[in-house]
C-alpha cells in the first residue's frame, strides 16, 4: 500500500483514542461554557435591572459551586496532557514537536484567542496559548528523568503564581492575563505528570490502579483545604469598612486589601480549582474505568470533547446573536436555559459530524495550519463483508 505524499495521518489509530480524556474535555468544556453564558451578555439579573429570585439565586449558586474555576482548571490539567500526546505523535512522525508545539499554540492563540478576545473579555484561548509557548520549551525537561519530575515543576510554578499574580498592576486585558501564567504553567505540569503515568500509555491502561481514586480524595482535600485557606484570609486581614458600613476604596477605586490577604486568596484559589480539577478527573475516570452504566452514559459526551474548540468558540457566537440584541434584559434562568439548549444541539451535531469526519471543523483548521500540510478529513467508509 502506498501513502499520499505531503498528508499529515492521525496522530494515533481510532481504537487507541483514551475515551476518558475525551469525556473529560466535554464536561470541562460544558462548565466553562456555563459560567461564560451569563458574562458574555450581562443578566438582567446582574446589571441591576430584574431582582435575583430565590430559584434564579440557588441555580446560580449551585453551578457557581460546581464549576466555577474548576472546569477551567480541568481544561488546564488536559491541556498538558494534549501536549504530552502531540508532542509524542510528532516524534512518531518523525518531526521536530518543539517546532510542531510552537506553530500549534501560536496558531491558536492568534487565529482563534486573539479575535474571540476582543468580542469576549473572558477569553482562555489566548491565555492558554500563551502559557503553552512557555510550557514548550521546558517539554524536554519534563519528559526526560523520572515521572516525578513534571510534579515538582508544577509544585514550584504554583509556589511562585500568588506573587506574581499580586505584583503585576491589574490594568487591561493582557495585565490580567499575564500574572496568572505561573498558575496556569503550574496546572500544565500536573497534565504533563499524568500523561506520563503508565494507566494512560494504550499498552497498560486496562490493569488495575488506585489513581483515579486518589485523584478523587486528593482534589476532595485540596477543595477543602482551599475553602479553609479562604476563611483564614477573611478572619485574620478583613476588609475595611467605614463609619457607614461601606468598604474603603482605594485610588483605583477597589475595596482596599491587605496584599496578606490578597496573597491567601490566591492560594485558597489555586487549591480549590486544582482541587475541584482533580476530583472531577478523577471520578470521571474512575467511572468509565468501570464500565458500568455511568461509563455508558458518560460516552454519550465523548464525540462532543472531540471537537471542544468548536463548542466554545459556537458558544459565543451563539450568545451574542440571540442575546445581544437585547443587552442586559436576558433573566438569568433564561440564559441557563440557552446554554443546556445549545449543548443538547451541540451533542447531537457532534455524533453526526464524527460518524462522518475525523476532526471537528474549527479543529481541523487548527490542525491543518500546524501542520502545513493536507490532512484526511472524511472517515473511511466501512467495507461490508459478501456472505
């Protein structure tokens, strides 16, 4: 059999494909995409215009709870663990990964984040690229010496993030984004220490291991670790209040905060959205290691963690053109609601389009100006068999 000269093969064959990484970048992508719903196109809730009812208050509540913070981290965490997986496939390739890794997160970053950025303040894209092209040169050095390695590197960046978080001037989109890099560097290592554990190489995934239950009572600790962290900061350096009850302001007009606190408040975020990454990665894999009914039901989502870039930036686009003609007059419930519609659209679209195509659309742009080269975009048909 001959091959097509110039045409870039997938980078792993379609029954080596880790359905948990899958599963797991569709449930990160549904919470990321819930929390932006409501700060893509204020509530009428939040700009002040319609009361927050009790139902409107506990929903928000509840999903603020259970995703806010924590399903960016998960999407950090399998973000390294992507890395790890194309830096590798490209080797198999025989190509130069530093260069592959470079092009492909300077592809993203700039044909993706940079346009989502200015229609959306809340964009990831662009930070994420960012610290990717950090994160690529460092990649031999965590893939060499033992597995422990790329752990210590996250221990260390997460170390040094509260300070320099604290020490940059909050002023502009890339004033915000930049002091957060040492903590999304750090979440990046961790992915890069669990793509180098032996329960996700193909050959040795199937035996049995306490990992993804670790994980579990791991981020279960963290979480709680970094709510009390959060308390200690609010007992030990309070906010100033004057003589009427409103908190003090500072000359750029922000509630003044001992930089202690400002510094504790870092931290109890890193535990609890590392935390909460690490839970939500561990039950769902935990899960599907099993192979039950919950392993079924969550293999629904995998055609949807196929095509993530899709989902997210569809997302926005779809926020904007239903909602933003009507600007903050949107009740909240009502843009929940938006949102669980637009996935149960997505999800759908996502089993038809992988049936027939290899990647999803946005994804095999991406794909393709990385490589620079064609690449297979529609499924072998199956051959039927003559009896």
């Amino acid at each position: 059999m001959t091959e097509t000269i110039g045409v870039v093969r997938p980078p792993t064959a379609e029954g080596t494909r880790v359905a948990f990484l899958d599963i797991a970048r569709a449930l990160a992508m549904i919470g990321v995409v819930m929390m932006n719903v409501t700060v893509v196109v204020f509530s009428a809730e939040s700009a002040g215009g319609r009361p927050m009812d009790t139902l409107t208050s506990v929903v928000n509540g509840a999903l603020s709870l259970l995703m806010s913070g924590k399903a960016r981290a998960m999407l950090m965490v399998l973000l390294g663990i992507g890395a790890v997986l194309a830096w590798r496939a490209a080797e198999r390739r025989g190509d130069r990964p530093m260069v592959v890794m470079l092009r492909r997160y300077a592809v993203l970053g700039l044909l993706f984040g940079v346009p989502h950025l200015l229609v959306f303040s809340g964009d990831i894209l662009t930070h994420y690229s960012v610290t990717a092209l950090v994160l690529a040169p460092l990649m031999p050095l965590l893939l060499a010496g033992g597995r422990t390695r790329p752990l210590i590197a996250a221990l260390f960046a997460l170390a040094i993030a509260p300070f320099v978080e604290h020490a940059v001037p909050l002023s502009g989109e890339w004033a915000v984004l930049l002091p957060l890099v040492p903590q999304t560097l750090g979440f990046f290592c961790v992915g890069v220490w669990l793509a180098r554990r032996p329960e996700l190489d193909p050959a040795t995934a199937e035996e049995p291991s306490r990992l993804p239950a670790g994980m579990v009572w791991t981020g279960l600790a963290g979480q709680i670790l970094g709510i009390a962290v959060m308390f200690g900061s609010d007992l030990l350096f309070p906010m100033e209040f004057d003589a009427d009850g409103v908190p003090v302001l500072g000359p750029e007009g922000m509630p003044v905060v001992d930089p202690a606190a400002g510094l504790l408040t870092s931290v109890a975020g890193t535990l609890m959205g590392l935390g909460g990454a690490l839970f939500y990665l561990g039950l769902v894999w935990w899960s599907v290691r099993r192979r039950g009914a919950a392993a079924r039901a969550l293999g629904v989502l995998a055609p949807l963690g196929r095509m993530t870039l899709t989902v997210y930036l569809g997302g926005t686009a779809v926020f904007l053109l239903v909602m933003g003609p009507w600007e903050t007059r949107i009740p909240m419930l009502a843009q929940y609601a938006l949102a669980a519609g637009y996935f149960a659209v997505m999800l759908v679209f996502a089993h038809l389009w992988s049936a027939r195509f290899r990647y999803g659309p946005l994804e095999w742009l991406w794909r393709l100006l990385t490589h620079l080269r064609p690449l297979p975009m529609r499924r072998r048909p199956r051959t039927s068999r003559a009896y």
